[in-house]
C-alpha cells in the first residue's frame, strides 16, 4: 500500500517506506526467523515494546503477546484512502480468564506534508465488566536509516545532544543520565532532531508521549523510539494505564531535509 509514491505501508498499517527529497528515510523490514525478530520501518508498539509477560495475572491475560504487542502482526483495515490521508482501524481479542472479547483498539491516520507526513494515533479502551484498565505504554518505533553508517549520527533533545560513537553504543555529550540509550524527560516531549551523516536530517514534533528511547544494535540504522512511560516501568503499575471508555490520542510529524 502507498500514498503518493511517498508512504509504503505493511498490510499491518504501518510504514516500511518514507520517500521525501529523493531518499528513503526508512530502514527496510529484514525478518530472522532464526532469531525471532523483525526490524525495520516505524511499527507502533502496544501496550509496550519487547515481550510482554503477565507474570503476575496482574493484567488477567495469562500469555505472552507477540514482540512489541499485537498491532504489529495484526491485519489492519484500510478506512480511508485519499490521495494525500490514508487511515487503518485494527482491534484485538485478548483472552483473559474470564471471557474472550474485543477490548483493544487503534486508529491510524497518515498525512502527506511537504517535506514529510503526519501520524496521528487513537486507542480506544471498550467495555469489559472483568476489566477495569488496560496497560497503555504506547511507543512509536522509527528505524532512521543511516546508508553511510550510524557512527556520528546525534540525537538533540532540548539541550541535551547524544551521539553514536560505535555501531551500537551511544555516548551523552551534553545531558544527564548514566544510562547511554535512554534519554529521560519528566514531561511531555515537543521536538527531536536527528542528523544522519550522508543523508540528512529528521525533526520530529510529538505530542502524547513523555519519554524517549535512543537505541541501535547494527551500525544500518538509528532508533529514537517516543513512549509514553519509562522503559523501567513497562510492566508494572508505575507504568501508564488506559480507563475503560477512555480514548488516548498521540501525533508525531517527521520532517526530513536531505543534505
């Protein structure tokens, strides 16, 4: 699926491909089998990133949801499809111990910009008389592309600056914190900039998030991962819940400048 030779989508509604400035600012999906992993393109991971267990019942689920959550591998339903908008519906069973019903679901909507697009993102929490709230530690899962190797590549956040001083290592050159991948912020982030050696740079504007994740594990692309919640607190009840009846929305706009 594609909007304007400009986006190109999995059938699991989110994108593998963004074409702006005569460049593809996206990594490619590339599967393993052998290692279980999928990486590439910007999947939209709920209720949180990596494997989610319920340990502890404490979410009434009693398996393992597939890595990164359900939305990933779910079919997602094409509802508009305009020349410059396209908007996915998708919804999820989790069977709980109780009954096995629809509880979780999600709207997608994608608008072309000049130089880049806009994804805005809705989660609606249905009705469930056995369960009161749902965990909701949305993230947003970008695999910046970087052709020339991510070595050099900085993230800026505010005043801090973080940049890539090996394959998978990244180093704080300006800002706190001891834990190199993970860039704490204690209130709502608004703008991220991202310089890619050879390629270019990428703006992102969020809203409805409060955390970001900076992370790599292969010299080919670069992660900077918006989440609602700290990583820390995932799978806990630190973590961010969403009510029944509630409706969460979350934007980000990604702005590209090629060199």
């Amino acid at each position: 699926m594609r909007i304007k030779e400009s986006l190109l989508f999995s059938l699991q509604g989110y994108v593998t491909g963004a074409f702006f400035g005569g460049k593809n600012w996206i990594y490619p999906l590339q599967f393993s089998p052998e290692a279980n992993r999928i990486r590439g393109g910007i999947p939209v991971c709920f209720p949180f990133g990596g494997n989610t267990r319920d340990v502890d019942g404490m979410y009434g689920l009693g398996h393992i949801l597939e890595r990164h959550g359900p939305f990933r591998h779910t079919p997602a339903e094409v509802r508009e499809n305009e020349e410059l908008k396209i908007t996915f519906k998708q919804s999820y069973n989790f069977t709980t111990e109780h009954i096995s019903k629809r509880i979780i679901g999600i709207s997608q909507e994608y608008r072309i910009l000049r130089d880049g697009f806009e994804q805005n993102i809705q989660i609606s929490f249905d009705s469930n008389p056995y369960i009161k709230k749902f965990p909701c530690n949305l993230g947003l899962h970008p695999y910046f592309w970087c052709k020339n190797g991510n070595i050099g590549a900085k993230v800026v956040v505010d005043q801090a600056i973080y940049e890539v001083v090996a394959a998978t290592t990244i180093k704080p050159l300006r800002g706190n914190g001891s834990d190199t991948h993970v860039c704490d912020i204690d209130r709502e982030l608004q703008s991220v900039t991202i310089l890619i050696p050879g390629n270019g740079t990428v703006t992102m504007q969020i809203s409805g998030f409060s955390q970001l994740l900076i992370w790599t594990d292969s010299e080919n692309y670069l992660c900077v991962e918006p989440v609602e919640t700290h990583w820390k607190h995932f799978n806990s009840e630190k973590g961010s819940f969403i009510e029944k009846g509630e409706l969460k929305k979350y934007s980000c706009w990604y702005v590209f400048q090629p060199e």
